[in-house]
C-alpha cells in the first residue's frame, strides 16, 4: 500500500472512533437522563421486567466501549504509527 491509501485509512479509523466516542457519550448522557421514563416505556411495550432491561443497557454500552476501542482505535493508532514511520 502507499504512504497515500495508509493515511486514508488511519484518517477514517481516527474519525470512526472519535464519532462512535462522541456518540456513545451522548447516548449515555440521554439514557442516564431518561432512565426511569424509558424503563417505564419499554417494560410497557415489549413487557419485559426492568432489571434485565438494565443489563441490556450495560452490554451495549459495553459493546459499544470494545467497539470504539478495539475495533476502530487501535488499528488507526496503529497505522498512524506506520505513516508516521515510513515518513
């Protein structure tokens, strides 16, 4: 691959991750606003019991952490350190 084709991609793994941390964040702040009204609305509609609502919760945000992290951090952290090498 080219210096070209590897900054591309360091720039939108870089981008990805800042976007999904940003978005994370935002959804966390809203769900720990909204917490009691959407445990309400949700246990209503789809009749499942708050307390396994609350662990569903926490694994997306979980998975959500892995996501940003490991899916799309490190491996532009790791071709920024590439380019920056190879330069």
């Amino acid at each position: 691959m080219s210096q070209d084709n590897l900054k591309i991609l360091r720039n939108i793994f870089l981008r990805a991750a800042l976007i999904s941390v940003l978005v994370t964040w935002f959804l966390a702040l809203l769900t720990m606003g909204f917490l009691d009204t959407w445990l309400a609305l949700t246990s209503k509609f789809y009749k499942v019991a708050p307390e396994s609502l609350t662990v569903l919760v926490v694994s997306f945000f979980t998975a959500a952490k892995f996501f940003s992290i490991f899916i799309l951090l490190v491996p532009g952290l790791a071709l920024h350190w590439t380019v920056k090498k190879g330069s």
